[in-house]
C-alpha cells in the first residue's frame, strides 16, 4: 500500500498558502469565475476563492484517493487483537 507523506495535522484552523499559478490557470480562473457568476445570477466572485472549492471536489471525486484512503483507515493484517492466536 502506497503510504502519504504527510502525517495527522496539528489542528484545523485555516492556513494561508501562497502559490503562483500560470497565467493560463489564472486565465481560466477569471472565466470560470465569469461563467460561474452569469449561470448563478450572482456578481462574480474573487477567482482565487475559487480554488479551495475545486481542491476539496478534485479530492472528493477522486476514486483512486478515497479508495486508499478508506485502506489506510482499515486495520493491518496482523495487528488486530482478532489475529492473535490463543
């Protein structure tokens, strides 16, 4: 089973990333937010708030992510007290 790199977070207060996005990313950032803002009826929105809400429904829909992390969540073969002979 592949494992992840990262380990249990401290806690679950916000943090601040900074990151530089291509122009081109940025670009469909803008329309996506153009687009979103037409087809809701609503202003358009800031396209950097955008992105937390693609991660989390990239994260969510991704199989191959949930089914490893639904493994990695199961108990070992041999580390549960039902393996123990006696």
């Amino acid at each position: 089973m592949t494992k992840l790199k990262l380990g249990p977070l401290a806690d679950n207060k916000p943090v601040k990333v900074s990151l530089e996005l291509p122009a081109a990313v940025h670009r469909d950032l803008v329309a996506y937010a153009e687009v979103l803002g037409r087809a809701t009826g609503q202003a358009v929105i800031d396209p950097a708030k955008l992105i937390v809400p693609m991660i989390e429904r990239f994260m969510a829909t991704d199989r191959v992510f949930a089914k490893a992390r639904r493994g990695a969540n199961q108990p070992q073969p041999g580390t549960g007290s039902a393996e123990r002979s006696g």
